[in-house]
C-alpha cells in the first residue's frame, strides 16, 4: 500500500487498519484526518481491519498557526 506516496507492507504493523498505520509512524491521531482512496475516513472507522496493499492512504496533519 501507499501511505503519503511511500511504500508500506501491510506485514509490518500490528493490523491492517489506519489506527495501526498511525502507530508505526508514531502519530497523534487527534491532530490528523486521513484519506484512503480519495475518501476522507472518519474517526470511528479508524480501527477496522479493513486495508488493502492496493490502498493509498494520505494522513493531514493539522498545523496552528496565526
């Protein structure tokens, strides 16, 4: 799968779903929105085992500023 345009073996995390993406790269999930094929995913879906190698996922973070 693509996460942010780079490689990610499904294998390497804990589970096949988006919360299991954000721990290995080590994200605060309440800063973020992510994105899986082109559809925003909201929160409460997070945690479903429900990815794919063929999925492309982009995480936004959210950055405060004036």
């Amino acid at each position: 799968m693509k996460v942010n345009g780079k490689d990610l073996i499904l294998q390497n995390l804990s589970s096949h779903s988006i919360s299991s993406v954000l721990e290995f790269f080590k994200l605060k999930p309440e800063t973020l929105a992510i994105e899986k094929n082109g559809e925003i995913v909201p929160k409460e879906n997070w945690k479903k085992n429900d990815l794919l190698e063929s999925d492309k996922i982009e995480i936004i973070k959210f950055v405060g500023g004036g």
